[in-house]
C-alpha cells in the first residue's frame, strides 16, 4: 500500500477543519477539565536535584502512589473522551455530538480494556531495549480506532484487525506518529512553560498556580486531541486513503 505522510496530515488538517467546534467541545470536556482539576488539587511537586536516576524514579513512584484514585479518574475519562472523538470523526453519517457519545458509551467498557492491552505491550517492548516498543506502536496505534470504526466490540479482534492493516507499515506508521507527537510536545510544553512563567511574574502567587495548572492541562489535551485525529487519520488511509477527501466528508 502507498502510506502517504503528506496524506495522512492533510486528512488530519482536514478533519480538525470540518470539526473543529465539536473537536475543542469533546477535548475540553472530557480531557481539558479533569487533568485542570487533577493539576489544581494534586499538583505535581518540584522533583529533585541533583542525585542519581532513582531518586527521580522514587519522586514520581511516590505521587503516583498518593494520587493513583484521581489519575486513574481522568484517565478513564479521557479515554471515554478519546472514543467520542474517533466516533465522531470515523462515522460517514456525521453522528451529532449526543450521536458519539452514545456510542463511545455503548463501546466503552471494551475500548478501555483494549487501551490497557495495547499500553501494556508496549511499555513491555519499550522496557525491552526500547526498540521493540517503536515497532509495536506502529502496529497497534490504529486498534482503537477499529474498534470504534468497524464496531468490533472484541479488543482481540480489534488488535488482529488493526495488525493485519499494519502489516509491513509498522516502522512507517511509528515514525509518524512518534515525529507529529514529538514536535507537538516540545511546542505544547514550550506554550505552556512561557505562559506559566509569565503568570509566575505578574500575578499572585495562588493565581499564578491556577494559570500553571491550566496551561498544563491545555497542553495535555491539545496533545492527546492532535494524536487521536492522527490515529484516526492513519486508520482511514488503511482503509481506503485513495478516496478523494471531499468523498470522506461528504
């Protein structure tokens, strides 16, 4: 199959063109909201200086460890955000807002379990030399949007399916996903580093954390949305990427 990067970028332009309202309404609900308030109740300590590579470790198994009930919380949520959003983008019928939700809610309990799946194969590749992690989200990173564009309720279909679609683009696929992701982190994190050092100089100190917070979970959401339209952009090439784009939103 001709995987096209140019292709898949400019589907994710222009779904986020055609979408973008309801795209900013589904990620400010569901990924925004929940990380602001779990940065403004529970935020994440300074780490240490200095020091070898385990008292990092120790500092983020600690507040892991005290905050688990309320990061499992967004997580859940966000996931449940992240469904909606392929529903909406992946359903030719144009599905209304409510329309993806209920769906994302009919699909959800599976799409979890095969979120929890797929993370734990690759932190198991990413763990073993790293390299193996790379190939495995080439090869796993269109299972969810299977799932919720094909109906496969099963996530061991879902995977199957999105494996076979994959085959012979996983390093391709990987690239991709691990290039857009990349430099949409460092531009997120570098947005939100000025606006909370900026709010640092000029404003209270309780205020200055509130802006932190939120440029924080800005960032976050703004990230997770940019990698589920790309997950769902890679996924419609696999399946039919030669329709001309007007066909797919038509």
């Amino acid at each position: 199959m001709n995987f096209s990067y140019d292709r898949v970028w400019a589907d994710v332009v222009a779904m986020v063109r055609a979408n973008g309202t309801l795209l900013a309404t589904l990620a400010g609900a569901f990924m925004f909201l929940p990380s602001f308030a779990l940065w403004l109740f529970s935020p994440m300590p300074e780490p240490p200086t200095g020091g070898d590579g385990s008292e990092g470790l120790r500092f983020l198994t600690d507040y892991y460890r005290s905050n688990w009930p309320g990061l499992l919380l967004v997580s859940i949520i966000s996931t449940f955000g992240q469904a909606a959003i392929l529903s909406l983008l992946l359903d030719h019928n144009r599905p209304t807002v409510g329309e993806a939700l209920t769906k994302a809610g009919r699909l959800f309990p599976m799409y979890f379990l095969l979120g929890i799946i797929t993370s734990f194969a690759m932190g198991i590749g990413f763990l073993l030399l790293f390299v193996p992690g790379i190939y495995l989200l080439g090869r796993l990173v269109v299972a969810g949007p299977v799932m919720i564009g094909e109906n496969a309720g099963n996530p061991v279909e879902a995977i199957k399916r999105g494996w076979d679609a994959t085959a012979g683009l996983g390093w391709r696929i990987a690239g991709l996903v691990l290039l857009i992701g990349i430099v949409g982190w460092i531009g997120f994190s570098a947005a939100t580093s000025v606006l909370g050092v900026a709010a640092g100089l000029v404003l209270p100190s309780e205020a200055s954390a509130v802006v932190k917070a939120a440029a924080d979970a800005l960032g976050g959401a703004a990230l997770a949305l940019l990698i589920a339209v790309l997950s769902a952009a890679i996924y419609r090439q696999l399946r039919g990427g030669d329709a001309p784009l007007q066909d797919i939103f038509s």
